[in-house]
C-alpha cells in the first residue's frame, strides 16, 4: 500500500477468518493424533510422532516448498481439490488454512498429548469399570479433564496462525483482497513506507496476541480447585 | 463367589527386576482379605479380576460367568464384568459434583428408576447435604463413601477395594469399618479388599489368603493364618511375632515334651511331631507372651538372660526391646522400676511354645 491510502481492513478479517478456521480444524484432527499418540502402541508410532513434529522445526519456505509440490496444480492433491471445488488450491484463501494448519495442529497434538498422558489412569479405568464405552470415556471423563490445557494450546495455535508468513506466502501468495493475510500485509505495509498502516495492524495484532496469552494463562490455572489429579 | 487362577509375568527390564503372579484362590460370600506386604502382587490381582489387566494364563469365574479364560482366549471387558470397583485413591471424576458421579455410574440402568437410585444412594451413604459439590470440596470420609456409593449403585457381583485404608486418620478408619459391614449386612455384596495392614484382617476379614511375591502361601480365617502362621516368611509378614532361631535338642513324644536350644540356653516345650533332633528350626511367640524381670542371679528354668535396648511406650502398651532380637510388651505401668536396669531376665512360657 503505498503511504496515505486508508487502512484496508481486509487482511485482518482475512487472517481471524484463516485462524479459526485452521484452529477448528486442527483441533479435531489434534485431538485424534494425540489421543493414538497417547494410548495406543504400534509400529512406527516414533515415526508418526517425528512426522507430526516435523512442521514446526522445518524452516517455513522449506516447508512452504514441500506444500507447493503436494499441493500444486500438477500433484494429484492439486488435481483432485481443482476437480471437486473448480478451482485450484494454491493461491486462495484456503491454501492459506492450509499453510495454518500444518504449524496449529504440531502444537495441539504436543500439547494435548502430553494432557493425555498427565491424567490420571485411574480415572479411566473408573469410567470403564462403571460401564462406560470407550466413547463416552473420551467425551465424558477425558476431555473435559484435559479442556483447559487444551483450550490453552488452541489459543497459541490460534495466534500462532495468525502471524504465519513464509508458508502462506508460498502456497497463498500475497494478492491483495485475495490471500493477503495481516502479516504479508505489514510487511507490504513497511516495505512501501506506509507507516501508519503497519503501526496500526501491528498493534492491532499485538493486543490480540497479548489478550490470546491472558486467556491461556487463565485456563491453565487451577482447574478443579487445589490439584487436577486424583484427591 | 469367585474363582481365580491368574498367571502373569512381567519380564526384568532396564528399569524394573521384574515381577511374577502366580496365584489361585477361591473367594466366597462375605469378606475375603488378599494380605500382603507392597509389592506382592495384591493390586496386580485385583485388576485382573477387574479387567484392566490381561493375565498371560489363567481363568476367573465369577458366579459360574467366565471373565477370562486364557486356553479359550476370552477376556471380558472391565465394563462388561459387573465388578464394582473402589480405588485407592477413590478416583471420583474431579470435574464432576458427587451427584453426578453416581449418575455416571447409574447410566446403565434403566432411565426410569435412575434418578430415585442416585438419591437413594446419597442418603443411604450421608451425603445429601453435599452432592452438589466437588470431590475437592468434601472431606475424605465423604469422598470414601461416595466412592463406595458409586461402586455399589450398578449392583455389582463383588466388590473390590484396593487398600481402603490407607492413609485414613483412626476415627475414618473405624468409621469405614462400620461402614463396610453395614454395606456388607445391606447389600450381601461379597467383598475382596487388598491391604498390608493387620488389624483390618482381622476388622473385616471372613477369610484371608497370605500373599507373597506373587503367589499364595496361606489361606483360611485370620485367626488361624495369626495364631499358625504356615512358614516363618508369613509369620514375619504378619509383624506380630519374635521370630527366633532354636535347634531340636531332644524330642520325648511319651511325656510330650522336647527341649530346644536357644543361644547358650535350653527351652521345655510340647512335643513337636515331625521334627527330628538337630532341626534348625524357628521358634515363634507373641511379645506379650514372655515374661520380664530384672535379673536376680543365675536364670532359671525356660529363662533367658537378656540385655535392655530400648524401650517404646505405645498408646497402652510398653514395649521393651531386649539383645538376641527378643521384644517383649507389657501393659503399660506394670513394671515399676525400669530406668537405670540393664539385664533381665525373660522367662518362655513353656507349654506354648510353638515352631515353624
């Protein structure tokens, strides 16, 4: 944005819009992942947890490479999304989910694996001795055990996503009122000299991560009075 | 009535010697006791009746139910079981209120009558007035009998309790006692209750079976596993007893007697049959058995000179502990001059007399 022009407010809506989304999404396939990872023993479960971990130490544009080749327009991924949606997943918004997901969901499943792992194994084992299904165990006992800390990661996800750069750059690109998330948008922003506008969002952002964290911290204090395990 | 035949191996490791349960036993109506010290193998037991554990060989049969069957490659799940089941350190659901853990646990019954069960059960066991709190907010008694509440309320075959007291102050304990016997006079639930602790045994058991290192090694009414221990490792698990080394000196089946050498000296006892002269053999005899006096001259007959070490005043007892391992209990103040007397003389009482 060249300096002067008024602030457009699209990559901000843009970015809350992908983080949720992401988020959402990540939370459901995390909560899964992390539950195996948690209970379940089997060959290369060491592999799976390296796999899962991988995004968050691969550098982004290295990251963002390996989803260009997944994702293109010549991969079978790529083909299939063109044929089911009628358009091409690289460079929409939704590519932008994409570049989310692959740093929200790494986090949730840590994160929520090692709740899993903290709880008590009587409970569980109460649950099941009083009749309950393995589903009813999960929806009824375990998650709502590990809510708060799980509720802790998805806000971290959840800021986390709204700063990405390197991957979405990459798989989104930076077309403006398309895929320009808030982030491209500040570095466009200072790029060209606009100032005010990057201070704006920069702020803006900042508040929104600082109030994220808050609200992190809250939910993992004291949940159910002096201790969360059995007594 | 329950009939178990579990076998399970946990092979050593880097960071475990290992472990090995072997264990069979039958247990009836009323209460029946597995007894032991920790590591025995009791808790191991207990949750492969419950199904949490998956024995390597072996079968369990609950009131003619197969819960598992090794050769037949059943394994009933723990929900399936209808075992109740009360943890050690009660487990009751933290983000729920007591209410709501026995409705947890009455959601197998028939919607209709669930309501009025969970109520009933809150009365039954006194806790009205709190079922809308947490299980932080009750105090322990109450989460005990919530607990015990909880595993009741499905109606189960049995009942297992996994060292019910442990950790409880003397006044929860009695009160848990009652407890337990009016649940068992109300509910006619056969109980198995796992515990290392003596009184208990004898507070509620109608049997017991002695446990070892994974495997039984007596069973039968605790007052007869506490008056013939069946080996001197049980008599040293039970702690009641001074356990001392003696040799068969000589052995008088026609004026039932024998005598055994004890140190430098000679004890008279019956006759012990089965025994032959030179037996090593362990002589077994309760502190409050033996008789003290400070020493006055040459020890007599069945007397044995000792010296004092220490002693420890219990709530009602006073305990001395003599050399040669040899303690002894009398009530407290029946001894008037203790200070300052260093040898004693502690007399065998010669008809009881009992070895292993």
């Amino acid at each position: 944005m060249p300096p002067g022009t008024p602030i457009d407010w699209f990559p901000l809506w843009l970015s809350l819009r992908v983080a949720s989304i992401s988020t959402i999404l990540a939370l459901a396939a995390g909560l899964g992942l992390a539950w195996i990872l948690a209970n379940r023993t089997f060959r290369g479960k060491e592999l799976l947890d390296a796999a899962v971990t991988l995004p968050l130490v691969l550098p982004p544009t290295v990251l963002g490479y390996y989803l260009l080749v997944l994702l293109g327009r010549a991969s079978p991924v790529g083909k299939l999304y063109e044929w089911l949606f009628g358009g091409p997943l690289v460079f929409t918004w939704q590519a932008a989910v994409v570049a989310s997901l692959f740093h929200s969901t790494p986090l949730l499943v840590k994160s929520a694996r090692a709740a899993f792992e903290s709880l008590d194994r009587s409970y569980e084992r109460a649950a099941r001795n009083l009749g309950a299904t393995e589903l009813r165990l999960f929806w009824r006992v375990t998650l709502p055990l590990v809510r708060r800390s799980v509720l802790a990661a998805a806000a971290i996800a959840f800021a986390r996503s709204l700063g990405d750069f390197g991957v979405t750059l990459m798989i989104a690109g930076n077309i403006p009122d398309r895929t320009q998330t808030v982030s491209i948008a500040i570095y466009d922003a200072v790029e060209g000299g606009n100032g005010f506008a990057a201070r704006v969002l920069v702020l803006i952002v900042s508040a929104i991560a600082l109030t994220i964290l808050t609200l992190a911290n809250r939910l993992t204090s004291n949940p159910f009075g002096p201790r969360q395990t059995a007594l | 009535m329950i009939q178990a035949k579990i076998r399970k191996q946990y092979p050593p490791g880097p960071e475990s010697a290992g472990f090995s349960l072997d264990i069979e036993f039958r247990a009836a109506a009323g209460v029946t006791v597995l007894f032991g010290s920790s590591g025995a193998g009791k808790t191991l037991t207990l949750d492969s009746i419950a199904g949490f554990v998956r024995p390597d060989e072996g079968r369990i049969l609950l009131d003619d139910q197969i819960l598992f069957d090794g050769a037949a490659g059943v394994h009933m799940a723990p929900r399936a079981r209808q075992c109740g089941y009360v943890f050690q350190n009660y487990a009751l659901f933290p983000h729920m209120t007591l209410r709501e853990n026995l409705e947890f646990a009455a959601e197998r019954a028939p919607r209709l009558g669930r309501h009025r069960k969970v109520t009933e059960m809150l009365e039954k066991f006194h806790l009205s007035e709190v079922a809308g709190r947490r299980p932080y907010q009750v105090s322990g008694g109450q989460k005990q009998r919530c607990s015990i509440a909880r595993a009741l309320i499905g109606a189960p075959r049995i009942l297992l309790l996994d060292e019910p007291g442990r950790g409880l102050d003397a006044p929860l304990r009695a009160e848990f006692y009652a407890m337990l016997r009016s649940v068992r006079q109300e509910f006619g639930t056969p109980m198995l209750l796992v515990t290392h602790d003596t009184e208990e045994c004898f507070q509620l058991a109608d049997e017991m079976v002695v446990m070892r290192e994974g495997r039984a090694v007596q069973g039968g009414t605790p007052r007869k596993v506490f008056d013939q221990p069946a080996n001197v490792d049980v008599a040293r698990l039970l702690g009641l007893y001074n356990i001392l080394p003696v040799e068969v000196r000589s052995l008088d089946p026609g004026r039932n007697s024998s005598r055994l050498r004890f140190q430098d000296f000679e004890l008279a006892g019956p006759y012990f049959p089965g025994r032959l002269i030179g037996d090593q053999v362990w002589l077994y005899v309760r502190p409050d058995e033996l008789s003290v006096a400070p020493r006055n001259g040459r020890p007599a007959f069945n007397q044995v000179p000792v010296t004092l070490l220490r002693t420890v005043e219990k709530p009602e007892r006073l305990r001395l502990e003599f050399s040669g391992d040899i303690a002894v209990e009398v009530p407290f103040g029946s001894i008037e001059k203790i200070s300052g007397v260093k040898e004693w003389i502690v007399e065998f009482p010669s008809g009881d007399l009992r070895i292993l």
